[in-house]
C-alpha cells in the first residue's frame, strides 16, 4: 500500500503571538527522525499573525511553515486552534506530528487526535523510528516511572505524539536557514468559537518548574512557611524555581503550582536540591530524572539519598543560608 | 443544570504493577485500588456546583467488576444516579477509545450542561481524556481548571480560571462544556456513615457497549491505536557521593560540584 503521508511536522507554540526559544525545541527531535526517515522537518503555527514566528522556525531548521494566520487567532483556544490545524493536516498529510507537553500542546494534540480519529501518545522522552516499520517508537515513563514503556501506533496516520520539555536537544539558530512559507486560510466566525480568554494574570512567583533548568524544593522538613523563604533564597540566589513535596503543599505552606511528583508536576532540571524531603515513590516519580540530584536531610536513612547524586545528612536550616552565602560570593552576587 | 462526572479506578500507588505484555496493557486484577485522586476534586466539584446551582449529578466509571466502588463512593457522598460501564469488550481501550466510549454514554445520559473530570488518571497520566471527550461531545474544553468563577445555567455560559505555564487564564466558555478539574481546587469530603450505609443498598445499573451504542471496533485492546512494544525498567540510579564532614566545608564542597556543572551562571 503506497503511503502518502510524509514529513515529520511540529507544532510552534505561542502566547498572543509571542514565543520563546523553546517554543522551536521540537525542531531538534523532528529532524532527527525525519533525517532517519529520508523526509523532511516542517512547522505549523496558527496566529494572529505568524510571520515572525514562521521565519523563526525556518532558522530553527524547519524546511517548510504551514501557517494559518487570522483575528480568532489571537490567543490559544482549542476548539478554533484544533479545527484549523486539523485543516491542515487533513490536506498536507505528514506522517509524523509533534507537540510538547504543555497545557496548550496537550489541549490541541488531544482535540486534533479526536478529531482526526488517531492515536496520541503521550509525553515521550524518547523517540526513535523502528527500522522495519519505519513507525515511530515513542518511549514515556509509565507507573510513577518505575517502567519504561515503548509505544507505536502502527494503525492511524499522521503519528502524533507529546514530548516533554528539554528532553532533547535545543536545534541551532541560524539565519541562514530559511523555511519555504505556505499560507493557508481557514476562517471561523467568532460566534463558532466556544471559549473565549478574558484575561490573563501572571503569577508573581514565576513558577515555571516545567522549563527550570535549576529547581530548588523543600518538604515537610522545611517546617513552614519560613522555612520555605530559606529554600526560596536558595533558588533565587540559583536563578532557579522553588518545588515542593505535597506534604509542604498539603501544610498550606506552598501552593500547589509548586508541588512535584506524581499528582503535581514531572521535572527534568540539570539540578535538583531537595531539602527536607524523605524520597517517597511518588515524589521521585516526579524528579527522578533530573540531571544531578543533592539531597538535603537530618536523617541518613531518608530514601531520597539513594538516588542522590550529592547526599549531605544534616539540617537544612545550618546548610542552606551557607550554601547561599558561599554561590553569592563566588558568583559576585 | 445536569452534571456528569467521570470517575476512575486506578491501581493504589504502593500496591505491585503488573503487565500483561501480550496485550500492552496493565493487568488490574489483585492488585489494590482507590479512586484517581484527582476525580475526588472532581466529584467534590460537582457536588458544590450542585448545592450552589441546583441540579442532579450522575457519575459515570468505565472499568471492570470492582471499579463499582468508586461508584459506591460517589453514592454516599450524595450524587444523584450512577451507571457503570462494564464490558469485556473495553478492556485495554486507549484514550481514544476511552473517549470515545465516554462520550457515548453521557449521550445516553442525555441533556447533560456539565462534565466534570479529573485533569489525569494516576496510571496512565495521559490527561488526554478530557479533552478527547470534548472534542468528540462538541463541548467547550476547559482543562487544568483551577477554579470555577461563575456558571450561568440560563444564558448557557461557565467562567473558569485555569492554571497554565506562568499564570492564572480567565476563561468564558459555552454550555455543555467538560472541565477537567486540577488538585487545590476544593477540599474533597468524605463520605458519612449513613451515606455508606444508603450507597450499599444501592442496586448499580451497568451498561454495556450495546447500551450506549458504541462499536466493538473502536474500543478495547482491539480498537487502540497505540501498543505498548517494550517495557522496560529504567537503568537503576545509583547513590551518589555523601559529602561529609564540617558544615561550612561540606557546603564548600558542594557548591564547587555544582558550579563545575557549568548550570548556574
Ligand atoms: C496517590 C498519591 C499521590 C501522591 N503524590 C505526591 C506528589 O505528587 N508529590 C509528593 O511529593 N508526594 C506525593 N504523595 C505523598 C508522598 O507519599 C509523601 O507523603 C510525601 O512526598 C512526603 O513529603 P515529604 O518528603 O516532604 O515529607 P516526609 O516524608 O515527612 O519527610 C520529611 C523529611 O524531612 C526530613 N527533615 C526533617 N527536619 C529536617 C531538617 N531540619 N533538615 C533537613 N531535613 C529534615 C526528615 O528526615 C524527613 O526525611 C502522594 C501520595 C499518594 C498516596
């Protein structure tokens, strides 16, 4: 059976326009598979205006933009952002798709997928393309990540997947490299549209744990809230988010924003410091693959030290304020 | 107003995980079960959307024979109706087969304004349920909701508050719509003894694929796009280094580790 989908498409996420580097990092993965496919790496990106957006995906190593630009665009909606992007798809058939794993790519991937009626997996930290098949084999954790499980969808076209932030590599910025651009119009009335963003309101702390490259976390240990303004030291002084356990968040000293693990968020800094953390199970399902994991606790027998890369046994209120101290000095803060 | 939540049964954390790796799928008998923690924000949400509004909650769970005691639950906290569904036929279904089939049967629950559902399942932690179930009801899709601001029943509107990468987003959606409700929005209650007591009596109607009028070929094992392939452990991380020794010099010690990652700038 002769198949026409082709291509390895990535979605280029936004906010009212505006994106971040990181908004291009699936251009990495996307070219790794469609060099192992003999294909080609594509973006889309649906906006108000995308102009901008799509010459910077071009740099990023897209060799086409899909791009679809108008006013019910503006700002993120999944009901209007999914029925456009199913337009394209529909028409352009890739053969791969992929969004990150953030709420707005986790809100469109999942309306595009029932729409289209196909498979999605989610959240992969690894991809790679079964040689036989030349199907994609999407790795994720699964269990509170004491398993791996390899998925493939060898049933529905395109293959659509989530993966999580900065698992792979960022892609080189060159302006050298240019997209070919293919504008195409899909418009919707403003009474069709189901939901509607009146407003959004920053978070004074900037909790974005997902994207932290360094993430400092107390737990239960931490005692309270002023505990908690030692920890906050800790990652500021880092340039770093403050996590939590639940059993800080569930305290009311920190709120859930913050929480990590299971029923909070999945992280993946360079740099992990627990203080005051024990190292439950659903915890670790949480952090566990951080790149270099310090533990902070009186007590030596805590399970966090197990899988700490740096374990120091003591209180984290005689540690922490040297810690910040001595980073100050040394990094002429 | 008419509410649907949707409940899940999922293996306890603590318990042993099983895999059938024939069949891709996680093996569900004897191991120990409670309900997703996140569908209790969600049946909790629906019981303060009921007192506050007015209404009638049906709760809903796709599973085997003993996920009827999320139901029980459900019961003696209050909810109005359940149904189970309960067919051989669904077992192993992917998201997009369990979306499928939940959308069928809150079609046959009929005249339904409201879903609430939890924004993921502790065991497959997709959180593509919801808003799959969305989509293929037509509904506003109103996921990671961290707060409910107002429901207008009458002029068929619902404004919520979600909780997305950086801040709070204000959103107006139309009716019917699901929210998919995240943890810290609402203090779930438990149930009360007489509540226990009324829910045991209950007799739980269960539907089958027929009932709801869903086909066999979408659901199930049968019916799911993805395959599990591998399953593998991860590598074992090893214990590190203890540092040990004074406090000031063991802080030494470490902030030079750190600062050798090249990470902090
Ligand atoms: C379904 C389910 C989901 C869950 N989801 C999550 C989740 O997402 N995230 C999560 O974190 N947990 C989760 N939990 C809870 C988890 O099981 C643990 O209860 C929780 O992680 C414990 O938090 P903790 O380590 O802060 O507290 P504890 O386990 O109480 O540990 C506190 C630690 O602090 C140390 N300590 C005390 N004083 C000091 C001091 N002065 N200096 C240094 N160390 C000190 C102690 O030695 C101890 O090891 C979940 C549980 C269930 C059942």
């Amino acid at each position: 059976m002769a198949d026409e989908h082709k291509d390895v498409w990535v979605y280029i996420e936004h906010k009212d326009g505006v994106t971040t580097p990181m908004s291009y990092e699936l251009l990495g993965a996307g070219k790794m598979l469609a060099d192992t496919l003999g294909s080609k790496v594509c973006a889309f990106v649906i906006g108000e205006k995308t102009e901008e957006i799509a010459k910077n995906a071009g740099n990023y190593g897209a060799a086409t933009v899909y791009a679809i630009d108008g006013a019910s665009f503006k700002t993120f909606r999944p009901d209007a952002f999914a029925k456009a992007g199913a337009s394209l798809v529909s028409k352009f058939k890739p053969d791969i798709v992929l969004y990150r794993a953030t709420t707005q790519g986790q809100d469109l991937s999942a309306a595009m997928a029932a729409q289209l009626e196909v498979g999605l997996g989610s959240d992969a930290i690894d991809l790679q393309i079964d040689a036989g098949s030349k199907t994609m084999k999407l790795t994720r954790a699964a269990f509170g990540g004491n398993f791996l499980a390899t998925y493939m969808n060898t049933r529905s076209k395109p293959q659509m997947a989530t993966v999580r932030p900065k698992v792979f590599p960022m892609p080189q910025h060159d302006t050298a490299k240019n997209a070919e651009i293919v504008k195409e119009s899909f418009s919707m009335a403003e009474d069709d549209a189901r939901t509607k963003v009146l407003q959004f309101s920053q978070s004074e702390v900037a909790v974005n744990l997902i994207e932290a490259d360094i993430i400092v976390s107390g737990g239960r240990g931490v005692g309270g809230s002023e505990g908690f303004s030692v920890v906050k030291a800790l990652a500021d002084t880092l340039g770093g988010a403050m996590g939590a356990s639940r059993a800080a968040v569930d305290s009311g000293w920190v709120p859930y924003e913050h929480q990590v693990g299971q029923t909070g968020k999945t992280v993946k800094p360079k740099i992990y410091i627990a203080c005051g953390i024990s190292g439950a199970i659903q915890h670790l399902a949480g952090m566990r693959t951080s790149d270099c994991i310090v533990a902070i606790n009186k007590d030596a027998e805590a399970p966090i030290f197990k899988i700490a890369s740096f374990g120091i046994v003591g209180d984290y209120k005689q540690i922490v304020p040297k810690l910040v101290e001595q980073f100050k000095q040394k990094l002429n803060k | 107003m008419k509410i649907v939540v949707c409940i899940k049964q999922v293996p306890d954390t603590e318990a042993e995980v099983k895999w059938d790796l024939q069949k891709g799928t996680l093996k569900r008998e004897g191991m120990d079960s409670i309900t997703n923690p996140f569908d209790e924000f969600a049946l909790e949400e629906a019981l303060l959307t009921k007192e506050k509004y007015d209404g009638e909650i049906v709760a809903i769970t796709m599973g085997p024979d003993k996920a009827m005691d999320v139901l029980r639950n459900a019961l003696a906290l209050g909810v109005d109706q359940v149904y189970h569904i309960n067919d051989p036929a669904i077992a192993g279904s992917d998201t997009l087969g369990t979306s499928y089939v939940l959308a069928k049967a809150i079609e046959k629950v009929g005249n339904v304004d409201l879903v609430f559902c939890g924004k993921q399942a502790t065991d497959g932690n997709t959180g593509i349920v919801s808003p799959e179930l969305a989509t293929r009801l037509g509904f506003s899709q109103l996921t990671f909701v961290a707060k409910v601001d107002e429901i207008d029943a009458a002029g068929k509107k619902i404004k919520v508050q979600r909780g997305i990468e950086g801040g709070i987003e204000t959103v107006e959606a139309k009716l019917p719509a699901v929210v998919s409700v995240s943890k810290g929005i609402n203090e779930p209650r438990l149930p009360n003894l007489m509540g226990i007591r009324k829910a045991a009596k209950v007799q739980i109607p269960a539907w089958d694929c027929d009932a709801i009028g869903a086909a066999k070929d979408k659901v199930g094992t049968e019916g799911s796009h993805g395959k599990v392939v591998e399953l593998t452990t991860p590598p074992p991380r090893s214990a590190g280094e203890m540092l040990k020794g004074e406090m000031e010099e063991v802080a030494n010690v470490l902030v030079g580790k750190l600062l050798d990652l090249k990470v902090i700038k």
